[in-house]
C-alpha cells in the first residue's frame, strides 16, 4: 500500500466517507490497489462501489466478449457493444464514476497470469472463476498478505468469501464507558460502570481467516461439524454444486440449456453431497429453478456487501465479515458464517 496524501481535491469529493470512517481509512483506501476479475453483472457492482470509494487503482481483467446474456445486469456496458472485450467495454463509464481513480482495463485470461502479476495488488477480488482457480490465487496472495475476495451471483442466490489473513488487524468505534462513582455514601448502581452514548472511543482489534481451500473442504464425518450442519445455510451446499459444475462444463448453467442443464445439476448435487457423506434432501431438487443467469437487483446486494468488504478491510475500519455471506433472494435474507479452521 502506498504512502498517500488528500489533496484538497479529493478532500472535498469523499468528504462525506471522511466523516463516516476517519482520514485516516481514506488514506489507506486512497493507497491501495485492486484487481478486479470478471466483469459481468456482479463485477460491475463491486468495480462501481470501490470507484466511488476512492481505491487508488483499479484493474479490470476479463477476457470473455459481450453478448446479450452477459449484458442483462451489467450497466457498465454500452447497449452496442456486443462482440466486444467486457473490460474494455466497461472502461469509459467506469473511469467517468470518479476521474480521481487510476482504471485499467486488462484483456487477458486471468488462467494465463503469472504469479508475480498478483502481487502487484492489496486485494485481489475474484468473480466468475474456476474452484482450482480461487485457491491458486488465494495461496498465492496468502504468502504476501494480499487480501482476497470471491464471489458470484447464480440467479436467485448469491454468496462472498473474504480471506483476510491469519493476522487482520482493524479498529472499531465503540461506546466509551465511564466509570462509576468511587463515593462512600453512593448506592452500589452508582457504583457500576456505565456506557456514556454521547462518547466513543477506538478500540484496536485484531481477527484471523481460513483460507478458501479449508473452507471449501469440511470434514463432515467431525462430530463438530456434524453438531452444526442444522444451522448451515444450504446456500454452502449450493455453492459446492455450483462450482463443481463450472469445474466439468467451464461454464456456469445457461438458460437456453435448463432441461439439460437441470438434470445435470441434480446429478452433481447428489455426487456432491454423497463425497461429503451427507443426504441430498440438504438440497431439495427446487434448487434448479432459482440458480440460472445473473438477476441485477441481487447483484446489487451482494455487490454491495462485497464492495464494503473489501473497503472495510484496506481502509482497516470496522469489523468484518468472516468468512462467507449468502443471499437468498427468495427469502430477501443473508446469512454471515464462518467455515474452515477457527
């Protein structure tokens, strides 16, 4: 992260996110470089959310075309620009958000990068991209202390993971307690500390993260784990699915393919769970219905929530989301839950 400097400039345009988290967290924000991959839907969400916020730079890769599909909730691109590259479709408006934020757009195959490339960046935000893929990348970050992101939208459902390292350190605003009274004649409520509302007080706190391949690899047979799996979100299994079927196909279920498409995903669900030695009634079979294509009003909340992460976590302000996030746009709800080593 570099060493930065608010000019009056950008003073005056995040005055509003100065007063919110300090002058301090929009320096770190206004230090920081981020690589953004997959600019569909989701990507969009996220790449119009960290502008806005004031990153130093941010880098779009995405080597996929535009077609209509890819369009349907990604405002970024012009209605014209079918057949061309999704970065670069998305630059101009993107870079018109705020002029202050160094934008690039990056045409390659995120699969061809080498190493080092990753290591240019503070956080590293993965949408749309291979299971084998995400671990790489997360490992990788893992030996820099680069945070990492991922997250995809599958119709009505969509989740984020953040890896933020074994040692995150952030502050926290707190109310500030006051003491109680030390008089003799005082009674013992007089006595007890007690929370003054009108003042804060910053608190240091430090958190650590599983990587994503340990949170992708439960051990379900673990009596732990087993003690829990009533109140794990089926959203997880989900997304186990999901995966595995962009790991076979390369591609993610497609709505001019659903009869096809369903039975397969009904197959993997199966395998799935059965490799992890739990029942498939953890997924009743409605689950195809509501998992084909982006819809745009839940790329919008889980955009939300992954763009906040991930300012929360440069900015090193506030509490974040361990590990996972869930939405379930059929229950308008989202669910924070950890996975992984504790």
């Amino acid at each position: 992260m570099e060493d930065n400097i608010i000019s009056e400039e950008e003073a005056a345009q995040y005055d509003r996110q100065i007063r919110l988290w300090g002058l301090d967290a929009q320096k770190r924000l206004r230090g920081s470089r981020v690589l953004l991959v997959g600019l569909r839907g989701l990507g969009a969400e996220v790449a119009k959310n960290l502008i806005l916020a004031g990153v130093k730079g941010l880098t779009l890769l995405d080597h996929e075309q535009v077609t209509e599909e890819s369009r349907r909730a990604q405002f970024l691109i012009p209605v014209d620009a079918d057949g061309q590259n999704q970065a670069q479709a998305s630059l101009e408006r993107a870079q018109l958000l705020n002029p202050m934020v160094e934008v690039k757009a990056d045409t390659d195959a995120v699969e061809s990068k080498p190493d080092y490339f990753f290591f240019q960046f503070d956080a590293v935000c993965l949408t749309r991209c291979s299971k084998d893929l995400m671990v790489r990348v997360d490992q990788l970050c893992a030996s820099r202390n680069i945070k990492v992101f991922c997250g995809d939208v599958y119709g009505y459902h969509g989740y984020m993971f953040s890896d933020l390292g074994q040692e995150h350190h952030y502050v926290e605003e707190k109310p500030k307690v006051v003491k109680g009274s030390n008089e003799a004649n005082d009674g013992p409520e007089a006595k007890k500390p007690k929370v003054d509302p009108n003042e804060t007080t910053m608190v240091k706190k430090t958190i650590s993260f599983s990587s994503l391949k340990e949170a992708l690899e439960v051990d379900w047979t673990n009596e732990k784990a087993k003690s829990s799996l009533k109140r794990t979100p089926a959203d997880y299994f989900l997304l186990q699915v999901l995966l595995k079927f962009r790991t076979d196909k390369g591609r993610d279920p497609q709505p001019d393919s659903f009869a096809e498409d369903s039975q397969l995903l009904l197959q993997i669900r199966d395998d799935v769970l059965e490799t992890m030695g739990l029942s498939s009634e953890l997924l009743p079979n409605t689950f195809v219905s509501y998992c084909f294509s982006e819809m745009a009003p839940v790329c919008a909340v889980v955009g939300g929530v992954l763009g906040q992460e991930i300012v929360k976590a440069l900015s090193q302000r506030d509490a974040p989301h361990r590990n996972f996030f869930f939405f379930d746009g059929l229950k308008g709800s989202g669910v924070v839950d950890y996975f992984g080593s504790k």
